[in-house]
C-alpha cells in the first residue's frame, strides 16, 4: 500500500496546471485519453496532455511511464530544414521511432490484458492505435491488432457495446483485405467468438471459435498450443449449452495436447537448455494456467469424473508450474498427480509422473542449482 | 430505439413521410441516429427485405469461402475436432504423396481432395456421425461409419482413402466386444485384402490367420452372404500360394512344398472345389520339381477327379498334360502315350482347339522320340491343321518346323536304303527324285512294305 501511495504521489508531482486560453491559436491540446480540452500537462515530456488527474495517473500506469521520453521526438515541432535531404531523413527516423513506439504499448497492453488488467490495458493500446493510424492511415490493416487489444480489453470489462464497435471495425478492414495473414484472421474471430459468448449468443460464438480454430490450424498447425485455446474456449460455450459429452471430449483433446507439449518443453529443458522464457512466455504460462486449472475444477464438479484425465491435467499443472519455476506448486500437483494414477488402470504416467517429482525434490533442496 | 424501428417497419412504409400525421419518433431521433438522417435511402432497403428472404451469415460463408473451408467450419462448430483433424490429416498425407511422387506423376494430374465437394460432404457425414457415436461409445456405429466411408470410395484413385479407413475402421471394430469378434473379423477380413491389393504378403497372413482363429467354429458370414471362415480360408490359400512363388523362385523346393501343402489343407477347408483342385495341382507341380513322381501324380489325380466332377474340360486337359510329364521322366512311354491320347480326346469332345493343338504337338514329338516317324507326321499335320484354321501364326511355325523335321527324318531312312542297296532302279528312282525333288520314297516304299 505504501508503495503505492508514494507512486501516486510520484505520480501527481509529474504534472503542472495548463490554461487552455493560453495556448496558441490554432492549437489543440487535447486529453491523451479522451480528447476533451486538456487542463494539465506531463512535466517530463511537456507533449502530452490531461483534462484531469485522474486520466493522467491512469495513463502514467498503463503505458506512458514507459513512453515518456520516447513521445518528445515524436510530437515536438522541428525547424525546417533547408535542404530536402535532411527532411527525408527526419521524416523516416520519426516514422521508425513511431513503429517502435506502436510495437511497445502493443507489448505493454497484451501483458496487462494476460495479467487481466483490462482497465490498465486500455490506455496503452489506445496509443498503439492511434500511432498506427498516423503512420499507415485510418483503414490499414495493422490497426487490427490494436482494435483487438482494445476489444478483449472490452470485453474483459463488460462494455460489450464498445467492444463490439472495436471489433466491426476490425472486421471490415479484415473483410477489405483479401490477403490478410491467418493470424489476424484466427485473433479477431477469436475475439468475435468471446464477444458473442459474452453476449449469450452461443450458436454465434461456436461459429466464430471454428473459424478461429480453422485459420489457427493453418498457421500452426493442428496440435498447437495455440490451436488449442480455441478448442477450449469452444468447450466452455458447449458446457454453457449442457453438451457436456462435446465439451468433455474437447477438454481431453485440449489436455493432452497440453500434456505433449509440456512434456517435450521439460525434455529440452531437462537436456541442458535451461531457458525458460524462450521455452514458453509469461503470457502463455498465465493461459496454461488457467485453462489447465479450469479443467481440473470442471472435472470435480462433474458427476462421473474422469482420472485419467485428471491425472493428466494434474501432471501438466505439475510441469507447467516446474517449468514456471514454482517448485512448492509443482510437488503439491505432482503429488495429486500420483496419487490419482494409482487408480488408473493404465499405469503408463506413473513414472514420468515420479521422475519430475524427484526432479523437483533435488531442486528443491539445491536452490542454487535452480536458478 | 430498437423497438421504435422495429414499430416503423411494421408500419405500412410510404415512399414520403405523411405530412398530415406526422411521426414523432422518427423525427426525435433523426438527430441522434445518424442513419435516420437518411430516411429514403434507409427505408427503401427495408421494405425490399421484407419481401425477399434475408440472406443467412451462413449463405454468405458459404458463397464467401472455399468449399473446404466451409466444410471444417461446419464440422467444428458442432463440436467434431476429431472428424476434423483426421480430415485435415487425410488431405495433408495426399499432399506429401504428391510432392513426394513430384510433377509428371499420376497423382499429380490427380484434382485435390479439398476441390471435390461431393467427396467432402460424404466425408464429413459420415465422419461426424462416427464422432457423435464415439462420444457416445458406439463403437459398432462408429465401425459402421467408417465401412461406409471406405466403401465410398471405390474409385482406382480413392484406392487410399478407401484403405485407411478399412484400416481406422479395424481399429474401431477391436473396440466393440459386444458381438463376441465378429466385426473385428469382418475388418480384419477387409484390411487383409487391403494388404494383398497392396502387396504386403506378411501383414495379411498375419492378419488373415489371426481372422483363421477368431472365426473357427463360427457361421459368420457378411453382408453379401461370404462366409467368414471360408474368406478367411481362401486368403489364407492364396497367401501360402504367393509365398510358395517366391521360394519356388529360389529353388527352395522343400519349404515351398510345405507351404504349398498348408495352402491345399486351407483350400480344402474353404469348401471350394476349384480352389482345392487348382491347390492340388500345384503341389503336384511341386513335386514334379523335387522328382518325386508318385506324390506328383497322387495330388494330380486328386486334381484330375476335381475336375471331372466339376466338368471342367480345360483342367482335365491340364492335370493329363502334367500327369504324362511324370510318367515320361518315370520312364513309361507307352502310359505317357496313353495318357496323351486322353488329352485330345477330351479337348476334342470339348472343342478346345488349341488344347487339341498342343496335345497332337505332344503325341507327335513323343512318336519322335520312339522312333514311330510316320505317326508324328500323321500327328504334326494334324497340329499343323489346326493351327492353320486357328490362324495362329507362332503356332503354325511351329508346327511348320516339326513337321518338316519329322517328315525329313521319316524320309531319310529310305534314302539311305536307297543309297545303300545302289541297283539300277534304286538310282533311277533316286535320280527321279533328284529331278523333281518331290516325295518318291514314300509311294514305292509304302508299295514295298505292303507288298
């Protein structure tokens, strides 16, 4: 909390009062956020503009603190230069340093929207959008990635109405564009998928979830990581309609996808290569998480529960948090995992199952090994 | 505001807004809604629509994309990920093939499963239906599925696809236990034919005798009225009989007639006469081969009645032809000889031509070889005849040649008696031959010998 505290007031330090009737003539300063006339001003920067603290301090933690200095090339007005060759030459380095800035608050919202801070994400996002739209016009299709931030954001919110005018917009430059990528195409129907699930129309959301998993199993191929957060998602929209035999085999698909795909990253990792985040980004560790821990509480609740993918999970879950570094969680599902397995006929996880358990124990007890 | 819109449209439209009654909700929010600032441009549109029937986001996707898009769309919006990865997994594998067989090719030529809308929609039936049973763990439904769908595809080029779901359809089938084996038989009944059609020897005998064993004592049969057993009895005869080929191949005379014996007891089991007679005459042919003549002529005869009961003319001709090889090299020429006149006669009672032929080829060359020259022209012409109505120019030669060899050697003798004796009418006769070069000998001679 006292952390906290001190940023804000960090934070408020930052800014000094502004009078829209001093500005000169011609010249809008508008609020960063919301564009209204503006009223305070960044000290670190003196480019960018609130119309109250509030927006500001809410920009300051979603994205500028990381931009601050980046925006001063950007937005400030230069002399101009005599000769055309040193224009050409401005003109192309602020181009470069706007898609550099469009890359980074692209980052900066994907990790806030992983991390389910969807309010904290908006901001950052926003300048993605608005970056690219300076740099490639308002109908390119490298806005698209900023609409769908913004939408998921949305649609994390609750503000489906917003979202979904996100999401119009980004579909009709998709639809415009023949020779749009599969990745584009599998994120917005994803997104459109989740909307629609948001918004109840199930029949809607499976359609679009299909097309996510179509377009996705084009560009990575059928049992991918990836692929399978479609699946998932598609799962729960059928367990929302009680078609539990559907969902389930969808869960045990999702599974031991997961499953195969934990276990070669633990070889890798176990054979000397010891990067984890090459191996697998915080983003999709945050996924895994919770599709994995999802799955587990679905088991549990369900009237005829399946061990053998319970043993599945658990042993996933127990890789995943290996991998992630957390030991303590990782034996606590190992030990689950064992136990399970014992009352499953089929014997063949058990011993994977212990190898990682003595694994963890030994990195456990050489802490200085792990790291 | 939807439902004030909705209220419009129900209203009867008029081109212009009614100036005697005037409404006040398009005019509240005409400013608020950007659209209705519009109002011609936005009613018009509606009232069309209302007349025509609205067309689906489907029907767009439909008319959109590509067939094969629509067809996983449509596959996995009903939850059918299986249907959809083995599909995927199918076309994927036609697609390495055909790289693999590189331009040129057959296969190349061949159009893409994907671009073939009546294959992908049986495909997509039949696989979903089989994933809805699986779910529900049916496994004879889901079998009965995927039979359809190898039965589908009878097409030469389809061969494959017809194979990998006899042999998906195998798999399913060892799942069901319900009925005691008898879908698992019936599988592995397809997929062993696969594998002869394919040429792996090896897998189908496995499987057939793995088949041999779940059926025995069984009265299954399939849809078509085959019984079980006895197709399993049969491939089992014809795979001893392909890999007895191959170690006759290699002169690997006594294995081979081992596996050629397994093949005559499988085709006996079999219950077809033809089968086991045809079994029969191999093994004698077998034999033959190692020169033991009295197992050869047992399995030969045993052939040979095979074929009287079934009145089969051209096997008689056969097991004759083969039983006078046996007796020659045991000696018996006079029995051989016999054995020979029974082969014409048969061909000729059953007007085979070209058997009777080929058995006045056999009894002239056998006359030859005793010594009886006058017999063999007697039979090489009558080969010779025959030949000739044939038409069979190779034939014919042939019989050109003997004949004229077998006239030359019954020629020469009297010649050399001629020459021998040297009187004053054996040089003019042989001076008279010299001038007209016809046959002289054999008027006088024939004269001398009936005198």
């Amino acid at each position: 909390m006292n952390s906290m505290k001190g940023s804000k007031s960090k934070v408020l330090s930052l800014i000094s009062t502004l009078n829209p009737l001093a500005n000169p003539r011609g010249a809008k300063k508008l609020c960063e956020l919301c564009e209204k006339p503006s009223y305070l001003q960044c000290t670190k920067c003196r480019v960018t503009f609130y119309c109250d603290s509030e927006h500001q301090q809410a920009d300051w933690v979603g994205i500028h603190e990381k931009v601050c200095q980046l925006l001063i090339p950007i937005r400030t007005t230069v002399d101009f230069h005599s000769l055309q060759a040193d224009r050409d030459n401005h003109c192309a380095q602020t181009l470069q340093r706007q898609e550099e800035l469009i890359e980074i608050s692209r980052a900066v919202a994907q990790k806030s929207l992983f991390e389910g801070k969807y309010q904290q994400s908006l901001p950052a996002s926003q300048l993605s959008l608005r970056c690219a739209m300076n740099v490639y016009g308002p109908r390119a299709l490298q806005l698209v990635p900023a609409y769908l931030l913004l939408a998921e954001a949305n649609i994390g919110l609750g503000s489906l109405a917003q979202a979904e005018e996100y999401l119009s917009q980004a579909e009709w430059t998709v639809m415009k564009m023949p020779e749009c990528s599969h990745t584009i195409r599998h994120q917005l129907h994803r997104n459109l998928g989740r909307l629609y699930a948001a918004k109840d129309n199930l029949e809607g959301a499976l359609l679009h979830f299909a097309n996510d998993v179509y377009y996705s199993c084009e560009e990575h191929g059928l049992e991918n990581i990836v692929t399978c957060g479609g699946y998932f998602l598609m799962a729960n929209v059928f367990t929302k309609q009680g078609k539990m035999d559907i969902a389930n085999s969808l869960y045990t698909e999702v599974a031991s996808t997961w499953h195969s795909h934990l276990t070669t990253l633990l070889d890798t990792h176990t054979q000397g290569s010891r990067m984890l985040p090459q191996l697998l980004d915080e983003a999709q560790q945050a996924e895994a998480d919770q599709m994995l821990r999802a799955m587990l509480e679905i088991q549990e609740s369900s009237p005829k529960q399946d061990a053998a993918q319970k043993v599945l999970v658990s042993h996933s879950l127990a890789m995943l948090w290996f991998l992630g570094g957390s030991l303590d969680k990782a034996l606590d599902f190992g030990r689950q995992a064992l136990q399970l397995s014992q009352l499953v006929p089929d014997h063949s996880l058990a011993e994977p199952i212990q190898i990682l358990m003595q694994l963890a124990a030994e990195r456990d007890q050489h802490p200085t090994n792990a790291s | 505001m939807s439902g004030s819109s909705s209220v419009a449209r129900r209203q009867e439209v008029n081109f212009l807004p009614d100036i005697n009654k005037p409404q006040k909700h398009s005019l509240a929010h005409g400013w608020t809604n950007p659209r209705s600032r519009l109002p011609k441009g936005n009613e018009l549109p509606q009232q069309g629509r209302s007349q025509r029937p609205t067309i689906s986001k489907d029907e767009i996707a439909m008319f959109r994309n590509s067939v094969w898009k629509n067809t996983c769309v449509e596959m996995l919006r009903g939850g059918f990920h299986r249907s959809f990865s083995e599909l995927s997994a199918v076309l994927g594998r036609w697609k390495e093939s055909r790289l693999a067989a590189g331009p040129g090719s057959v296969i190349w030529q061949q159009e893409s499963l994907d671009k073939q809308p009546n294959k992908l929609h049986t495909l997509q039936h039949y696989l979903t239906r089989a994933e809805a049973a699986q779910r529900a763990g049916a496994w004879d439904q889901v079998y009965d599925n995927q039979l359809c769908l190898a039965q589908f595809f009878s097409e030469p080029e389809d061969r494959w696809l017809s194979h990998h779901f006899y042999q998906v359809s195998l798999a399913s089938a060892q799942r069901f236990k319900m009925d005691g084996g008898q879908k698992e038989a019936e599988a592995s009944a397809n997929v062993a034919q696969v594998y002869m059609e394919q040429g792996q020897v090896d897998q189908a005998r496995e499987l057939y005798e793995c088949l041999h064993q779940l059926t025995a004592g069984r009265l299954w049969s399939k849809v078509g009225g085959i019984s079980l057993r006895s197709e399993a009895c049969e491939g089992l005869c014809k795979v001893y009989t392909l890999l007895a080929d191959g170690l006759l191949q290699t002169n690997d005379y006594k294995p081979a007639i081992k596996m050629l014996n397994k093949a005559f007891q499988m085709a006996k089991e079999a219950g077809d006469r033809r089968i086991e007679g045809e079994a029969a005459y191999r093994v004698g042919v077998a034999y033959q081969c190692v020169g033991d003549q009295e197992m050869a002529k047992r399995f030969l005869n045993m052939y040979m009645e095979i074929c009287l009961a079934l009145k089969d003319a051209e096997g008689q001709g056969k097991a004759y032809k083969a039983i006078t090889k046996s007796l020659e090299s045991e000696g018996k020429q006079a029995e051989s000889v016999q054995c020979l006149e029974k082969y014409a006669e048969v061909s000729q009672s059953n007007g085979q031509q070209r058997n009777l032929q080929d058995a006045c080829m056999c009894l002239g060359v056998a006359c030859t070889s005793r010594g009886h020259d006058n017999r063999a022209c007697t039979y090489f012409e009558q080969g010779y005849e025959i030949a000739r109505d044939l038409g069979e120019v190779s034939l014919l030669q042939k019989a050109q040649v003997y004949l004229g060899s077998a006239r030359a050697y019954s020629m020469i003798r009297k010649y050399s008696r001629h020459v021998e004796t040297a009187s004053h009418s054996d040089l003019q006769i042989l001076i008279a031959w010299k001038a007209r070069r016809e046959d002289v000998f054999t008027d006088t001679t024939s004269s001398v010998t009936h005198t």
